[in-house]
C-alpha cells in the first residue's frame, strides 16, 4: 500500500487585533471560515506574483 502525501501543513501564526478583525469580516463576507480566508488571500497573491503556477 503507497503511503499518502501530505498536502497541508501547519504552523502558528501571530496576527494583531485589527488584521484579525478584518480578516474574521471579510471572510463572513465571503461565507468562509477565517483560515479558509487566510489560504484564499495567500494563493491569489502568490498567483499574482508569479510565484505559484496557475493549475
């Protein structure tokens, strides 16, 4: 049997109160949870940049 990869990894990360809050809004705006905000903010940016390719 092949043994799975792990596609998700995890690690702390410190915000301050205010990102957080607008983080927390945006993502009830969008019907998201906080974290599922947060990889959706981090991908289109590393999209824009040209740092991760397009699938």
């Amino acid at each position: 049997m092949m043994k799975k990869e792990k596609t998700n990894r995890n690690f702390a990360l410190r915000l301050d109160a205010k990102t957080m809050d607008a983080i927390e809004k945006w993502a009830a705006d969008e019907f998201r949870s906080v974290n599922g905000q947060i990889q959706w903010i981090l991908d289109q940016a590393l999209r824009k940049s040209g740092r991760l390719k397009q699938e």
